[in-house]
C-alpha cells in the first residue's frame, strides 16, 4: 500500500472513534428521561422517577412478595416468592438496554401478577 491508503484508513479510523465517543458523550443521563412504573393486578401500584434510589416491597395479600430496586438508571426485580422466578432472571432493564432485552421495557412476574415498566420520556 502506498501512503495515500494509510491515510484513508487513518482518517476512517478517526471518524469512526470521533463519532463513538459523540455518541457515548451525548447519550441521555438518567433520572431526567424516565421512570418506573409497578403495577399490581393491573392496578398502578407505584411511579418512580428515575434518579430516585429505593426499594419497593410489594405484599400482597394472598402471601405472595416482590422486591424491586430502583436506580438512577433502571430497575430490577430483586427477589420474589413466585415459584418460577422468571421475572428475577430477567436482569435489569434501563435506560441503556431497554431497547436490545426481551422483554424491552417490562419485567413480569406472571404468578403473582405484577408489573415493573421503565417508561421512557423522549
């Protein structure tokens, strides 16, 4: 190659850099784009803002309980007395993979009927 080559793969490799970091720079921070939503047999339970640190223990009163921790950036079902334990594997769901889960926005315990959703303001 001569040298003209090497500098078109030098400035391909910059743009390709500079762009990566503009987008890591620029994506949105948390607690001012979002917030958890948690509902209970179809009924709104809690709203959370996002940026808002704290756990949530639903008791319902058939025995069963959900615990789910709110971050600055998401929420996770920490633990629950369903017998599958789907929703606890279901990991975090936040601001920045919400898009690329699963499930996308939602966690669902099924058994016992609750519902975490990040809800995304643009």
């Amino acid at each position: 190659m001569d040298k003209k080559n090497y500098w078109v793969i030098a400035l391909m490799v910059a743009l390709a850099v500079g762009l990566l970091a503009a987008v890591t720079l620029l994506r949105p921070s948390g607690g001012q784009n979002g917030e958890i939503v948690v509902t209970v047999d179809g009924a709104e339970y809690a709203r959370v803002p996002l940026g808002q640190k704290q756990t949530l223990t639903v008791t319902q009163e058939d025995g069963s309980v959900n615990v789910i921790e709110i971050s600055e950036r998401g929420a996770v079902m920490a633990s629950s007395t369903c017998h599958n334990q789907l929703c606890v594997q279901m990991g975090e769901v936040t601001l920045d993979n919400w898009e690329t889960r699963p499930n996308q926005q939602f966690i669902i315990c099924l058994p016992n009927r609750v519902s975490v959703e990040l809800v995304v303001k643009e």
